[in-house]
C-alpha cells in the first residue's frame, strides 16, 4: 500500500466491493422486498405531504451543502440548513420540545461555536486547503454503499405502526420524565457538561498558555 | 598408696549454677579489651586497659574462691561441682554437653590460674607500661586465661579440647605479640606447629580410647581380607550393645538410650566422670574389656596412653616435642611466667593426671611417660649449664621441671606430680618475674654476661630470686624440696613399671639416679645464674651490643632488646596518641606505674643507664610468689614426717584413684633419700659458688677452652633444632617440591589438556548455537519485524482511515447477515 | 401520499450518509465536526419519528415521550462533543498551525 500503483489497486478493490454490494443488495434483498410490499396508494397531496416534502428537500439539501462545499463557510451555512429543517421535522413529529432545544443549543450554540472555530482557524492562506476535500472517490464510494442500504432498510421496512396521537403539547411531560424516570441519566447528563465545560476551557486555554510561555 | 582396694562408687554431683562465671570474666575482660580496648586506652589512658582486665581476673579469682569454699565443706567423696550451660552434640548415645566441673584436682589448678594469674597481670602493668599495644597485651592475656579454666574445668575431652587448642591459640598470639620482628613471629609459629604435632596425637588417642569403649576387632571372617569391626562389647561375659541403635534428639532421649551395666553407663563417651565411673567400678566390666583389648596384636591401652601422652608432650614441651618452649621466650616476660612456666605447660601433667585410672592400667604406657620425663629432665638440664640468656636458662629449666612432673605422674605418684605442678608455678613465676624485673631494670637486657652486681640495686628482686633459687634446687625451707623429693623417692619405690609389656623393675632405681643428677645440674645452673646476674660487678654499659655476634644463637637476644625499640618505634609512628617519640620519655611512662625509686627515673629510655629496682607493683607481685613459694611448702610435708598423708594428698584422693603398688621401703631409708636431695642442691649450689660467685674465677672460661667441642655441642642445645631441620623440615620441604613439580608439570598438564577439549567442545557446541538455533530465533524475529514494518503502513495516524476500516467492517457484517440465513 | 414514518426515517438515512462522507473526506477538522453534527442529527430524526409511530404503543405514562428524551439528551450531548472537539481543535491548530487533520499523525510512527 506504500506505492501509488498500490493505492489504486486498493481503490478498485473497494469499488468493485461496492458495487457488487449495491447490485446485490438491490437484486436478491431490495428487489423481492419490493416486490411484497403493497403499493402506496397515490392520493392527493395534502398540505402536511407538502409541507414534509418541502422540509426535508431543505434539511437534504443543506446536508449536501455541508458535504460538497468547496468554502468551509458555506459548509457551515448548509449545516444551518440542514439544522433548522431537523427542527421543523421534529414540529411536524409533534416534538415541540425537542425542536425548540434543536434551535437553542444546535443553532444558538453548536452553530455559533462553528463558526467561532472557523473564524478562529482559518487563515486567508487556508481557504483553499480549508476547502479541498481528498478521497472524493472514496467517498462516492462510501456514500453508494451507505445511503442505498439505509435508505432500503427505511424505506422497505415493514414498521409496525400505531397511529400516532393529537398533536399535543409535551413540555409538561417531558418535564416530569427528566425529573421521576430519567432522573439519573438527566443528572449524569448535568455531570457531563460541567466535565465538558472545564474541560473545554482546560484544553484550549493551556495550549494558548504554553504558547505564551 | 592404696594397699588394700577400695570398693569405688560413682561419682556424685553437686550442682553449682555459677561455675560458668569463672572462665565468664576473663573471657568477658578479653572482649571488651579486643573490641574498645583501643578506644579506651586513647581516651582514658592504660589505666582502664589494665583495670578491665585485673578487675576480670580478680572476679574469677573470688569465684573460684568460692567454689573451693563449697567444695570444702562437701564430704571428701562428694567434691564434684558441676555446671551445665547448654548441650553441644548429641549423636546416639552420645551426649556432649557444654559443662564445667570441679573437683579437688581442677579446683587446685583453678586457684593457681586465676591466683597466680592475677599476680602476674598485675605485675604487666610494670613490665608493659610502655608498650603502645598495651590493650592488646591484656586482651590476650586475659584470651589465654579463659582458654585455661576451660581446659582444666571441661567436664569432658570437647571442652577440655577447646580449651587445649585455645591455649595454644593465646599462646601463639603472645610469643608472637611484637610480630612486626619476624624471629618473634617465627617462634609463635614454631610454638604452633609443634603443639598440632602433639595435638595430634592427643586426638588420636581421644579416638581410639573412644573406639575401644564402643566395640572390637574382631577375627578375620573366611575370606575376607579384613578384620572385621563388632559394635558389640563383651562386658562381664554379657553382651552389651554399643551402636546408635536409634537417634536422639536432645540429651535426655540419648540419656535413655545409653547402655547401662549395673546402673553406670557404659560405651563410648566424652566425659570424664563417666569415663571414669565405668573404668574405675569393677561390676561394670569396663576395666577388663579394656585391659584386654589389642589393636594389631598391640595392647590398646598402652596405645591410648602413649598417643596421649604425646599431647601432651607437645603442650607440657617433653622430648622430643620440647623445642618450642626455649624460642617462646620471645615473648613478653610475664606472659613466659604465665603461659610458659606456671599454667600451659602444665596441661599436659593435668591431662596425665586426670585420666590416672586409665594410665595406672597400662604399666608400660606409664613407664613411658616416666621414662620420657627423666631424660627430658637430663637433657634440658644440660644445656641449661651454659646458656647466657637469662630467659633461656629459665626456659630448659622449666623444660627439665616438667620432666620431673611426668617423673611423678609416670611412676604413679600422680599427687606429688601435682604437688610439684604447684610448686614450680610458684617458685618458677617468681623466677620468671625475677628475671622480668631484671630485664626491665637492665634496660631489655637479657643476656648475663652484660649483667652482674644487680644486688645492690634490685634488693627486692634479688632476695625473691635467691628464694626461688633454693626451692628449684631443693632446699627444705622452700616447698620445691617436698614436691620434688616425693616424686624422686616414689621413683625409686616404683617396681611396677613396664616397657613395652615386659616389666622392668630396675627402670624405677634408674629414674631416681637420673632425678638426682638432674637435680644437681638445676641446682648449679640456677645459681650460676643468681651469681652472674646479681654478683659482681655490673658488667653493662655503653657499647656492649657489639659482642654479641660472638653468639650465634642467642639471636633471639639480641633481637628482643633491639626488636623491643624497633617496635615501639613502629607502633608508636602507629599510636598517635603515644606521640612520636619511638621509646617514650620515661618520667611520663613511670607516673603510670608510680616509681618508688626516683633517682633512675632517668636511666629508663636510654640503654647504657644504671640499672635500677622495678616499680612498686612488679616488687609486691615477686614478694607474694615469693612468700607463696615458701607458704606451699606446708601442704606437702612427708607422711614420715608427720604420720599422716600430706595435705595436698588427701585433698587430691578423691580424683586420684588410680591403685599403684610401691614397694614398702624403711623410714630410715626415706630420710636417708631427702638427705641424699639436699645433698645434691648443695653441690650443685657450691660449684655454681665457687664458679660464677662475684664473677672473678676464670675457671669457667679454662674449662671451656678444654673443652671446647663439648661445650659448642651443649650449647647448641645439641643441635637438636639443626637435626629437625635437617630431618624434618627439610625432608618435608623437599616433598613440597616434590609435590609442587608434580603439580605444575603432570597436573597442570592434565588440567590444560582438560581444558582444551572442553574449549573445543564449547566451540563446537558455540558454533550450534550461533548459526543454528541462533538461525531460527532470529528468522523468526526478522520475520516478525517485517511483518510488522508492512503493517504499520496501515496505521496512518488518520481517523478517516479508520472510518474507513469500522465502515468496511460494517459492511461485511450486513453482508453477511443476508448471505447467512 | 401518506407521509408515513419511512419518510422520516429515508431523511434521517440521508443525513447519515451526509454526514458519514462529511466525517470521511473532510481535510479540515472543523468539517469532520460538522460531519459529526450531520450523523447525530440523523439519528435524532430517527429517535422522535420512531417516537411518534412506534414508541407511544407502550403502557406507561413516560413511554410516550422516550424518544423524545433521547433525542435530547443526544443534543446535550452534542454540545458538550462540540465543545470538546472545538477546543481540541484549537488545541491542534495552536500546536500544529494547522486544522488539517493529516498534520495530527504523531502516534503514527
């Protein structure tokens, strides 16, 4: 694997894998699952369909944004993207809670802190490594092997379903759940953050410290 | 002695669980000075050495005191004191405990050692007071002590045997105390071997006595070419078992096991009181097993006496074991009194005497001892005529006492060799304290010659020495006349004396003519030495070391007095705190010793000064040898005289059982004899008067001229250490070389041969190793580090690669969880 | 068409898969971190949908909203991730002058 030759080689193996997955996969288990499962019925697109379809095509798209983006910033925008359309799917799954959290702390604090840590790292000079992606063929590859078996098992699954309630608001519930059932996780949860607090600022500060020094 | 057989009993014993203090204090006096005495000494002087040491010898002093006094008040067949510390060994039926006992006869000899012992501890504080090994010297002396008591307390031959051995060891260490002279350390050396000689055959008769209580020879079985050897002993007609049938783990169990005849138990043994009860009780049989068993066709018990008595010829200096005792004048004087006059050489008669029931039942290992003990006394008398050195005369004198201790102990008459044991170490202290104080006063002076007219200025010294002089020569105002009259009487009594197993009836007569001869001999030369030294003119001074090369083996001389300065230069450059000056100033080292004559406070360090009396302790120690050499007359006054045993006899009856028959002589006859001794000192006594008296008479110096050849030949000792060098030392020598070529030519030629086969197996075997097993390890590990450089690329150090790997693992998982159903 | 819960879970796969080639190709380390933010997401799709159609079967008061608090405690710890990784990022780029991933290979050799 030292040389060039060997590389490609290696390379080749990992496509024909692949593809010789991907074929498998969609002729002996996508296809007869297929097969068995009862056709949609195909109705009229209520608002709620479209609304999804809208929804979902933004989080999709961000995500693709976040991978293929030549500018690391633009990244950080479609991971925006991507974020706020997660949010309104968990609304549409009637997780009021969770979505509001998803936009407090993805947004009003993992985002930010991106974007701090891009501003922090990246140099004018490093716009263009900040950019370049490498293995772009092994991620095709990578990403042709994992989305089309996801994709099947979500899709080709036979879920056993029960219909899902009113929507309802579920602050209150959640609220007492974090407090009687998932008291010790939620207090373990509280322990991981204040290590994650000291640590973060321990970690940081002390190379800054060593510089200075 | 004993007419009529006593029916003898067991001994009995008395426990006295402070026996072990007596040789405790010396012993204790010689560690602390071997260990601090150094320290102490350049701390708080040599007073604190000398202290430590007199303060040990006193402490033992008084507890033999005491155990003579609980000794006297047990009846006369009870006086056993016994005490035992701890079990040594116990193999079978065999026991040997760490013990001490006393009984009437090492009771004496404790009292002597520790008696005359302290006197002449004090008297070193004198005599060694400028010596810088000072603590040394006193730890020795005090080493030697110990090893004594242990010698005379042993309750059996182990610790009698340690005892032996460390007197010897003592006496090593102290002729040899200014070792840096190689003469002096020669003479311990010399001292030392000839002792192992004797040693020998003192282990070797411990042995074979051992072997024959514990079986026999017996016939040799058909067809086979050896004797064989039966554990079993014939006692009584009764069979008697003597084989460590089982072990023992402790001295009660090997107690139970031992074989008993009428309540005594017999076989092999080390300790004397058994030893002695099963010899000495007739229903035990033991005697006759004895008296009956042969080793070759040669009667065992003569043996064992011989070879015993061959220790103790090497420790009691006899012929021809003799020759130590003359070099170990090398030295320091009080340690000749002690070691060499009073208390080691004594061990051998001690020995004899202990064992008498054993040498009384072979007459011809006692016709031996005696036979032994008469020419010693001759001959060592002879060569005492002539000797120059003081210390020399002394030494052959005491050579030639002892001849007549044996005399004594052979014919059977063990008290009165005993008696004269006691005696000579009064009277022969005395002397050789005498000739210390002399010495010392001529400035290490020993040769006579350079002597003369000492009377004027060692009153003290002379008057002891003049007493002593009438007790070695016999006179009866001093005790030497009892105990050696006795002896030469009992000699002429003996008829009972045997040589080889053929009795010899003439050799008891013979003996006493001898005695007599050696007698007069010791007379003369003690007093031709009383006269050259003290009469006369003084003849020392300034110059006179140029003359003694016309001495040829009075070496010894003239290194002591040479040596003694050399030495204590060395020591001194050693000693910083003796300062630097090599023989230090006199004033300060007599404030030590107090010096009551302060008009030669000045002469001390120089050699050519006056000579002047020795320190006031030296003369207190000579008064009291003195006084006791006359004092000790009283416990040995003849039974013809006083119609009753003589009180040393009577004490000593208990232990000296031993049943010798005399030959019954009218009273007339005996004091005839003593008439006949006194006869003999006074002739010896007026040649030496008219010979030597004030120095005057050439006489001496004509008859040597006339009789030149002669006189070389005595002299010289008879050139008897010129014949063991030639026979003895130069024979071994050669076969040293001998065995030495050997060595390094046949040996060592095998031994390189061995070697260079074993080198070209290692080689070989090197070359296996190397290319072959070496081959496959390393095979092995350069495969593996190839292996491992090729897959390490692997580990890229990026997490993407690893992502890579989980998804790929992953993917084969799904994989296979569709292919396998 | 019925939106049914395989509609959420096919966004939630492809969130995943985004974010699983994001973490693969990124040289910079702050967009292996989106990546990881992307996969996360993803999985907390799937927890809520499943939530709203699978997990509300259940006989207890609290089974209705466990997913839901799954997913949220995912999210706390997503922050506290972040944060960790930021600083461990800003760590790298002080030592290295540089946030390209392949720059921290010191354990390699």
């Amino acid at each position: 694997m030292e040389s060039k030759g060997g590389k490609l080689v290696a390379w080749a193996l990992a496509a024909v894998a692949v593809v010789a997955f991907v074929v498998y996969m969609a002729t002996q288990v996508v296809g007869p699952a297929a097969r068995g499962m009862p056709r949609p019925v195909a109705g009229a697109l209520t608002l709620p369909d479209v609304l999804f379809y809208v929804i979902a095509g933004f989080t999709v798209v961000g995500a693709a944004g976040v991978t293929l983006s030549r500018n690391i910033l633009y990244s950080a925008f479609g991971l925006l993207t991507a974020l706020l359309g997660a949010g309104a799917l968990y609304v549409m799954l009637s997780a009021d809670f969770v979505a509001v959290a998803q936009l407090l702390v993805y947004i009003g604090g993992v985002l930010v802190l991106i974007l701090f840590a891009v501003m922090l790292t990246s140099r004018i000079s490093d716009i263009k490594v900040s950019n370049t992606s490498f293995g772009l063929f092994g991620g095709v590859l990578l990403f042709v092997a994992a989305a089309p078996v996801l994709l099947s098992v979500a899709l080709l699954t036979p879920w056993r379903v029960v219909p899902p309630a009113a929507l309802a608001p579920t602050a209150e519930v959640i609220g007492d759940a974090l407090l009687s059932r998932w008291l010790l996780p939620f207090e373990v949860a509280s322990l991981v953050l204040l290590s994650t607090l000291i640590g973060a600022v321990l970690i940081a500060r002390k190379e800054i410290k060593a510089e200075e020094a | 002695m004993h007419e009529t057989a006593r029916e003898l009993g067991q001994i009995a014993v008395t426990h006295a669980s402070y026996l072990w203090l007596i040789p405790f204090f010396p012993i204790l006096g010689a560690t602390i000075n071997a260990l601090i005495g150094w320290k102490l000494q350049k701390v708080f002087g040599k007073k604190i050495v000398h202290r430590i040491a007199i303060t040990a010898m006193f402490a033992a002093f008084a507890v033999a005191v005491r155990a003579y006094w609980q000794l006297l008040h047990l009846d006369p067949e009870h006086r056993f004191l016994q005490d035992t510390l701890w079990n040594l060994l116990t193999a079978g039926r065999l026991t040997v405990d760490l013990s001490f006992a006393l009984d009437p006869l090492s009771m004496m000899m404790v009292l002597v050692i520790t008696g005359i012992g302290s006197l002449i501890h004090v008297f070193s504080i004198g005599y060694m007071a400028d010596e810088p090994s000072y603590w040394r010297y006193f730890s020795y002396l005090n080493l030697f002590v110990f090893a004594m008591l242990l010698l005379v307390m042993g309750d059996n031959f182990a610790v009698m045997f340690f005892g032996w051995e460390g007197v010897g060891l003592a006496s090593y260490l102290l002729i040899s105390f200014w070792h840096a002279d190689a003469e002096k350390a020669k003479a311990g050396m010399k001292a030392f071997v000839a002792n192992r000689f004797g040693d020998f055959g003192f282990l070797a008769g411990l042995f074979l006595l051992f072997w024959t209580l514990g079986g026999t020879w017996m016939p040799r079985p058909q067809g086979s070419p050896n004797p064989r050897y039966g554990t079993t002993v014939e006692l009584r007609g009764q069979a008697v078992d003597t084989r460590p049938i089982a072990s023992a783990a402790n001295a009660a169990q090997s107690a139970a096991l031992a074989p008993m005849v009428d309540g005594v138990k017999v076989g092999p043994t080390m300790n004397f009181r058994e030893l002695r009860d099963q010899v000495v009780i007739e229903a035990t049989g033991v005697k006759e097993h004895l008296v009956g068993a042969t080793i070759w066709g040669i009667p065992v018990l003569m043996l064992v006496g011989i070879l015993l008595f061959v220790g103790a010829m090497g420790k009691s200096a006899q012929i021809p074991l003799y020759v130590w005792l003359p070099d170990a004048m090398a030295g320091p004087t009080p340690v000749s009194a002690l070691i060499h006059a009073a208390t080691m050489v004594t061990a051998g008669v001690y020995m004899v005497a202990r064992l008498n029931f054993l040498f009384a039942l072979s007459p011809s290992a006692m016709g031996w001892v005696a036979l032994i003990g008469a020419v010693t006394a001759i001959f060592a008398a002879s060569i005492g005529f002539f000797q120059y050195d003081i210390k020399k005369v002394l030494a052959y004198s005491t050579v030639s006492q002892l001849g007549f201790m044996f005399i004594g102990v052979g014919v059977g008459a063990y008290w009165a060799g005993v008696y004269h044991l006691l005696t000579h170490a009064f009277f022969k202290a005395t002397l050789f304290l005498g000739s210390g104080s002399v010495i010392l006063g001529c400035h290490h002076e020993q040769d006579m010659r350079k002597m003369g007219g000492l009377k004027k200025y060692m009153p003290v010294t002379r008057w002891t020495y003049l007493a002593a002089c009438w007790a070695i020569a016999g006179f009866p105002w001093m005790n030497g006349f009892y105990s050696k009259d006795e002896i030469l009487w009992k000699a002429f009594t003996s008829g009972h004396l045997a040589l080889f197993g053929h009795p010899t009836p003439w050799l008891g007569p013979v003996i006493y003519l001898v005695g007599i001869v050696a007698a007069t001999g010791t007379s003369f030369y003690m007093f031709r030495s009383y006269y050259m030294t003290f009469t006369g003119e003084y003849r020392g001074g300034a110059g006179h070391h140029d003359e003694h090369n016309e001495d040829p083996h009075s070496a010894g001389a003239t290194a002591m007095s040479a040596a003694s300065v050399s030495v204590h230069a060395s020591n001194g450059a050693a000693h910083l705190d003796h300062g630097t000056h090599g023989h230090p100033a006199p004033t300060a080292a007599h404030a030590v010793t107090a010096h009551d004559d302060a008009a030669h406070a000045g002469g001390h360090g120089h050699h050519g000064g006056t000579p002047h009396e020795s320190p006031w302790n030296m003369t207190v120690v000579l008064s009291v040898l003195a006084l006791g050499s006359f004092a000790t007359l009283f416990i040995g006054l003849p039974a013809a005289w006083t119609h009753h045993a003589p009180i040393l006899e009577h004490w000593l009856e208990p232990v000296l059982t031993a049943e010798v028959p005399f030959v019954e002589k009218p009273h007339w006859m005996e004091y005839a004899f003593q008439g006949l001794g006194v006869l003999a000192g006074t002739v010896g006594w007026f040649f030496a008067m008219l010979l030597f008296k004030d120095g005057k008479s050439t006489v001496p110096a004509a008859l040597k001229e006339r009789f030149l050849g002669l006189w070389t030949v005595v002299y010289n000792k008879y050139y008897v250490d010129e014949a063991y060098a030639r026979v003895v030392y130069k024979p071994a020598t050669a076969f040293a070389g001998a065995c030495s070529w050997f060595d390094s030519n046949v040996i060592d030629r095998v031994v390189l041969l061995v070697g260079a086969i074993t080198r070209a197996f290692a080689n070989l075997d090197g070359a296996i190793d190397k290319y072959i097993v070496d081959g496959v390890v390393n095979a092995v590990a350069n495969g593996t580090a190839g292996l491992g450089r090729s897959l390490r690329t692997l580990q890229t150090g990026r997490v993407q690669t690893y992502l890579y790997g989980a998804l790929g693992g992953a993917l084969v998982v799904v994989l296979l969880n569709f292919l396998i159903k | 068409m019925q939106i049914s819960l395989s509609h959420f879970l096919a966004v939630g796969a492809l969130l995943f898969a985004f974010g699983i080639v994001t973490v693969a190709t990124r040289r910079n380390a702050v967009g292996v971190l989106m990546g990881v933010e992307l996969i996360l997401n993803g999985a907390n799709v799937n927890f809520v949908a499943f939530n709203r159609y699978v997990g509300s079967a259940g006989t207890q008061t609290f089974d209705a909203i466990g997913g839901q608090v799954f997913s949220l405690f995912v999210i706390v710890l997503a922050a506290a991730e972040a944060a960790v990784g930021l600083a461990i990022v800003l760590a790298i780029f002080q030592t290295f002058k540089s946030i390209d991933v392949r720059s921290a290979d010191l354990m390699r050799e």
